[in-house]
C-alpha cells in the first residue's frame, strides 16, 4: 500500500480527526474515505481490521483506532 487509508462516517469527532490526520502527515500520503457515503468500501475497511470510526489504515498495515466515533456495526445499519 502506498498511502495510508483514514476511515470514517462524517461524524464530528471523524471530520475532526480527518483535518488532524491530514494536517499530519499531508494530504498526498492518505487516502480519505467516508464509509457513510462510499458504503461499498465497509467490507475492506473489515478486512483491514477497523473496528470502528475513525481510523487509519498505515502503509504497513496496522490498524490505528482513533478516539471513537462509531463501531462499523453502526455504520453499516
């Protein structure tokens, strides 16, 4: 993988944590995906193992949770 994933639902505590996870480490090193509106992408965010949202997704693969804005059990409906 070449860019880290950062999911989330769109959210307060998500869109938040997007700015800072951006702000971080730039907008050209990750790829931002709003399960919420792109809900095909659930079942890899699963794969990847998030639990819940939001969360970044590293280059390496690890599975990073932050704070907690909702489980992908509520995502999905």
């Amino acid at each position: 993988m070449s860019k880290s994933i950062f999911y989330h639902a769109g959210c307060p505590v998500c869109v938040s944590a997007e700015h800072e996870i951006i702000n971080l480490i730039g907008a050209d090193n990750v790829e931002v995906v709003h399960l919420g509106e792109v809900r095909n992408r659930i079942e890899e965010a699963e794969r990847a193992g998030v639990n819940s949202v939001p969360a970044l997704v590293t280059t390496t693969g690890n599975v990073l949770h932050i704070n907690f804005g909702a489980s992908l059990a509520d995502v999905k409906g």
